[in-house]
C-alpha cells in the first residue's frame, strides 16, 4: 500500500494554508496597529514630547522653535492622516493634550516669571510624587522690580456692565500684558480687577546662596517705568483697544 501521493497532497495543502494563516494574520496585525499607532501610540509620545518642551521653558515655550517643529509637524502628519481631522479632535488623547496645554497656561498665571524654576524643577523627571507635593523643596529667592495696579472705580464699572465687565477687564489687561511683554517684563498675577507685573532681575549665586548685589544690567527699572507710562498712556485712548 503506497501513501506517498496522499502524503505530498496534505503536506502541499498544510503549507498551503499556513501561508494563508501567515498572510491573514500579518493583515489583520497590520489593520490593527495602524489605528492603534495614529490613535494611541502617536498622541501619547506627542504628550510626552510636549512636557518635555514646557520644562524646557514654562514660561515662554509657545515662542521657542522646537514648539514651532513640533505644532509644524503635528499639523502634517494630521494632513497626511487618512483619519477624519473631526474624528480625531473627538479623540480622549486630544482632550488630554488640550488639557496640558491648559494647565501649562494655568501654571504661568498662577506661578508668573517667579516660580518658573519651581514648575521647571517639578516637572522634570527626577521629580517625585513627594517633592510635587512639597513644592518648597525648591524654593528660590527670585529679586525684581514689581508694577502693581488695578481698575479705578471697578465696583461701579460692575454695576453698570454686569456680564459685560469680563469684556472690559479682558480688554483692560490686553493693553498691560501686551506693554508689560513689550519691555520686558512678565505678567505674574491677575487678581480680580488688579495686575501684578515684574521685571526679573539677574541675581548672582554662589554655592546655593544669593548674594547682596541686585544689578539692573539690562535697566529692567526704566523699562518698568516706561512700560507703566506707556500703560497709562494707551487706556486713556478708546481707539487703542
């Protein structure tokens, strides 16, 4: 009784259909991780890339040219996609990075010029849960000049805008962000109806510790002075809004 045909018939039909199994499986793995790679992969190293720009520099990293090549490059992949640019703003993961960038902006209104080292140290990556909650463990002595100013008469300014007065506060502290930045300054605080700015000053350290000299190498004290004319001088001016 000779198998060999019947033999070489089921070992042809066994390689046959592992090369189907073979061909079926690395399609649907392919299938699989490609929406898996743009939904999932791709938005959390976007994540991950973000924080590390922001610690680079809390303050001002929407200004910095890796910022610019990272928005750039988001923007081009996105184009390139096959997805629904709709599909994909309704994502968690864009929830999730719009949501960093706005703590990011919560965390320079809330910290300003001074504690911009603080949130640099605490979102680094030898930061723990401790020190995160310990913020004072990085404390630093920050020496500026300091503008503080408020709106005139703002109780009756509510009672005649009501709903309005968001508008006109808004209004009010685009003028002084926009002089403050101009001169070099920084918007540290926004309280109600009252602004903090301040103009850093170099501080010289040595071994951890400040020293006694306060220089004004760039003249931060004419530029706060001349940024406060200038404020004053532009709300005087209706057509300057």
């Amino acid at each position: 009784y000779d198998t060999k045909i019947r033999s070489t018939t089921m070992a042809i039909a066994s390689i046959i259909f592992m090369i189907f199994i073979m061909f079926v499986w690395y399609f649907c793995v392919t299938a699989f991780t490609g929406p898996i790679s743009t939904l999932i992969v791709y938005p959390i190293e976007r994540m991950i890339k973000l924080l590390a720009i922001m610690v680079k520099d809390p303050l001002g990293y929407q200004h910095d040219t890796e910022y610019n090549k990272f928005v750039s490059m988001d923007k081009e992949v996105l184009k390139n996609s096959t997805w629904n640019p709709d599909t994909l703003a309704g994502m968690e993961t864009s929830f999730l990075m719009s949501t960093i960038l706005r703590i990011g902006s919560l965390l320079r209104v809330g910290f300003g010029s001074a504690g911009a080292e603080i949130i640099r140290v605490n979102l680094g990556v030898d930061s723990t849960p401790r020190d995160l909650k310990n913020g004072d463990q990085h404390e630093a002595s920050v020496h500026c000049i300091f503008l503080f100013c408020d709106i005139r008469k703002f109780t009756d300014a509510t009672e005649c805008l009501r709903e309005e007065v968001f508008v006109f506060t808004n209004k009010i502290a685009a003028v002084v962000h926009s002089l403050c930045h101009a001169y070099g300054g920084s918007a540290n605080k926004n309280i109600g109806d009252a602004f903090l700015l301040c103009w850093a000053l170099p501080t010289n350290s040595k071994k951890g510790r400040l020293l006694n000299t306060m220089k004004a190498d760039d003249h931060e004290a004419d530029k706060a002075l001349l940024a406060t004319v200038k404020i004053v001088h532009a709300l005087s001016f209706e057509d300057y809004y």
